[in-house]
C-alpha cells in the first residue's frame, strides 16, 4: 500500500499536477477563461517566436547582430519614470516595509518610502502583523508619491524596479 501511494505521489509530482495546485490565474488570464477561450492557447508558438527573436543568423542566443547602446540601465525592465499608479489592490507582504499589489492588471511591488525592516525580529513581525491587520489581502489602497527629486518631479520607482508610495 505504502508503495502504491508513493508511486502515485511520484507521478503526479513528475507530471506537473503539483505545481498548478498554487497557480493563480492573471485577470487576463480570467476573462479569457471567462469568454471561453484557453488563455495558453498558442503558447509553445509565442516561446519559439521570442527564442528566434534571440537568435541571430550565426545561431548566437542573445546577440542581434546588430550594434545596440544602453541609454538608460534600469533593473526589471522598468523605467523609474514611468508614472505609478494611483489605486490598487493587496496582494501580499514581504516584510513590514514591503507589499505587493495588483495594479492596472499587474503586479507592482511597493516600499514604503522611510520605512525599514527592523532587524529585530520580535519588533518586525508586530509591525508586519498591525500593517496585515490594516491592509489584509484584496484590500483596496490609494498610492501617494511623497518624493521628489531637485528639480520637483515626483519620484515613482527605486533603481529596483520597486514603486515608492504611501499607502491609504
């Protein structure tokens, strides 16, 4: 019997079964659902697209062959000028100074401006519980951008990609 079930537990971790069990659907994802469409349809195609898209003529992945410049190295793909939104939805938090939301349908990571993890540990976990007490999952918050830079435009992002706002 033991090793039935281990047999089975095998092949539903080697299958993939396991890994779908935690998937949370995007809200495209859902309204395609929604319409009836399979929201993966085609998706093998669109990963042989992008692959070739990253290759050159010589077979080297990454390279284009043709000569680019980096204007503007930012990490995630980000511009940090690109304007943040103003509302959004409670994911989740990673620590009492850190939250992820959902946005103009994607997910945005948020520091909060000032405010630091605690390194001790006590003290950490009693600011993350009062703040998931305040903003618990799918709790609406308004975003404010409290920082500027020297010439007065409002600082949206952090050299991580991450949204500096206050939360309301």
């Amino acid at each position: 019997m033991v090793r039935l079930l281990i047999l089975a537990c095998l092949s539903f971790c080697l299958s993939g079964c396991i890994a779908v069990l935690g998937y949370e659907p995007t809200p495209a994802e859902l309204e395609a659902i929604k319409r009836g469409e399979d929201p993966r349809a085609g998706e093998a195609e669109r990963e042989a697209e992008r692959e070739k898209a990253r290759t050159d003529q010589n077979g080297n992945a990454g390279e284009s062959g043709e000569p680019t410049t980096r204007t503007n190295s930012t990490t995630y793909g980000v511009d940090p000028k690109e304007v943040g939104p103003k509302q959004g939805t409670v994911l989740r938090w990673l620590d009492s100074a850190t939250l992820v939301i959902e946005a103009d349908s994607r997910r945005e990571t948020v520091a909060l401006p000032g405010v630091k993890a605690s390194e001790d540990l006590a003290a950490e976990q009693n600011a993350l519980n009062d703040r998931m007490d305040r903003w618990t999952y799918g709790t609406p918050v308004t975003l404010r951008y409290p920082l500027q830079d020297k010439r007065g435009e409002v600082i949206y992002r952090d050299s991580e990609g991450r949204l500096l706002a206050n939360i309301e």
